[in-house]
C-alpha cells in the first residue's frame, strides 16, 4: 500500500477495516454454501428428476441466494456509510471539508493493486496485527494536512491577538465616550435648568405684565366709575336740595295750615295756659328755695 501515498497509522487503518470485510464476506459465504449443502440434503434423495422439480429446485436455491447476496452487498453499502461517517466527523473537528471522486473506485488499477495487496501484504501484516492490540483512532499528527492545520491555529491565535488588543482599544475608546456622554448630559442637564429659570422668569414677566394691563385697566375702569359716581352724586345732592325745599315748603304750608284750625288755637292757648303756670310755679319756687 506504500504507493497509495499512506502512512503506517492509516495503512493500519486499512488493513483493520479490510480484516472486518473480508471476515464478513467468509461468514456469507458460509451461509451461500450452507444453502447449497441444505438442498442437497434435503432434495437430491431421489435418482432421477423431473426438468420441473429441477428447475423448482433451482428457483428456490436462486431465492435464497439472491436474498443472502443482497443482504451482504445492502450491509457492505450501510457499513461503508458508517466508516465515512467516523472519517467526515474527525475531520470536521479539524473544519476539513473532505472530498471524494466517486469514479475512482472503478478504477480497474486501484482495484488490481488493492487485490494484489490482500494476497500478499496484507497477509503479512495480519500476523504482525495479531501480537498488538487493536488501534484506537487518532487525530492527523503527520503530513501536509498537519503542518497546515498548525499554521492555519497560529495564524487564528494571532488574529485573535489582535482582536482582543483591538477589543481593549475599543472598549478604551468606549469608556473615553462614556465619560464625554456624562458631561455632556450634565453639562445639557445645567443648559436645560438654566433655560427652565429663563422661562420661568419670562413667565413671571409676562405675568406681570399682564397684571399690570389688569391694573391700568382696572384703574380705567375705576376713573370712569368714580366719574359716573361723582355725576350721580351732584344730581342726587341736587334732587335732595329740591326734595328738601320742597319738603319744607310742605311744613310750611302744613304748618300754615295746621295753624289755621281749631284744635291748633285751642292747644296753642293751653300751651300758653301752661307756659305761664310754670313760670309762675318757678317765681314761687326761687321765693322759698333760691339756692336750688
């Protein structure tokens, strides 16, 4: 196999799956020939046959073989699925894309020199296989595809250097933003407070303002008023200057009137009557008490 390009781990590889199917392929063999053996035991008691026992003989045994065969060939597919399986999920946990070409494996060649190697070295190397213990899978240590893989680490850890030392930068950079965010929102905070005091008082002002138009024109209104009042006032003292005169013209004229009757000359004289007993009783009273 050293001119299929392997080395001695995956030359390994090859014999140990080449070992499994060749024991497999033995063991359907075995039961190929078991078959035939059955119906010779089972069938061939007789010393002659008829053309249509033979060929129900033959159908039957045809059956049977075809089914085993199908079998063998239906397990090999699904157990060469598997191995490619084992080979893809290693590969891909170095993020290898393996890739194959499905035309060489009816490469007439290929197929000659893997045959000439399963009668020669592969006996060979079964009865070195048999002293050691089976081999466990490994990851690739040699070759080209390792020696790439390494760069393709080293090259990935370097990125990520300079990832991370950019990442420190830009969290710097951020923190520097962060810092500028804050004073400028404190600084926006104090323009903000600063303009609330200038409306504030620009509120007030107009507050003001519009109180003292309330004022001016209340004292407007209040000139008027007062006008009005000052007007109404000298024509209610006028009409009670008339209503006085008049008033007293009608005492008078009652009066005059009252005077003029009966009962006013009656209690006129005894008013009189009286008058002149008081002052008598007073001339009488300084007689006999002057002090009092």
């Amino acid at each position: 196999m050293a001119e299929f390009g392997f080395n001695e781990h995956h030359q390994n590889e090859v014999i140990n799956y080449m070992r499994f199917a060749r024991s497999k392929r033995v063991l359907r063999l075995k039961t190929i020939d078991s078959c035939f053996e059955e119906l010779k035991d089972s069938r061939l008691v007789e010393g002659t046959f008829t053309v249509e026992e033979v060929r129900e003989m033959l159908d039957g045994l045809q059956a049977v073989v075809r089914g085993e065969v199908e079998m063998e060939l239906i397990n090999t597919a699904h157990t060469n699925v598997l191995l490619l399986r084992q080979l893809f999920s290693q590969a891909e946990k170095f993020y290898l894309r393996l890739q194959s070409d499905i035309s060489e494996l009816e490469n007439r060649e290929l197929l000659e020199q893997v045959a000439e190697f399963e009668k020669t070295d592969f006996k060979t190397t079964d009865k070195k296989n048999q002293e050691t213990g089976k081999p466990k899978l490994a990851p690739l240590n040699e070759g080209g595809v390792s020696e790439l893989l390494n760069k393709e680490i080293v090259r990935l850890q370097e990125e990520n250097d300079k990832l991370k030392s950019r990442l420190r930068t830009l969290e710097s950079q951020a923190m520097s933003a962060l810092d500028e965010k804050t004073r400028a929102e404190r600084a926006l905070k104090d323009i903000q407070k600063v303009q609330g005091d200038q409306q504030e008082i620009s509120s007030l002002e107009d507050t003001v303002a519009a109180l003292r138009e309330d004022y001016e024109r209340s004292l407007s209104a209040n000139a008027v008023s007062q006008k009005d009042l000052q007007e109404n006032l000298i024509s209610a003292k006028h009409e009670l200057l008339r209503v006085q005169e008049q008033l007293a013209l009608a005492e008078k004229e009652l009066e005059k009137k009252f005077q003029q009757t009966a009962a006013y000359r009656n209690m006129k004289e005894i008013l009189t009557k009286k008058n002149e007993q008081i002052k008598d009783i007073r001339k009488r009273l300084q007689r006999y008490e002057p002090n009092e």
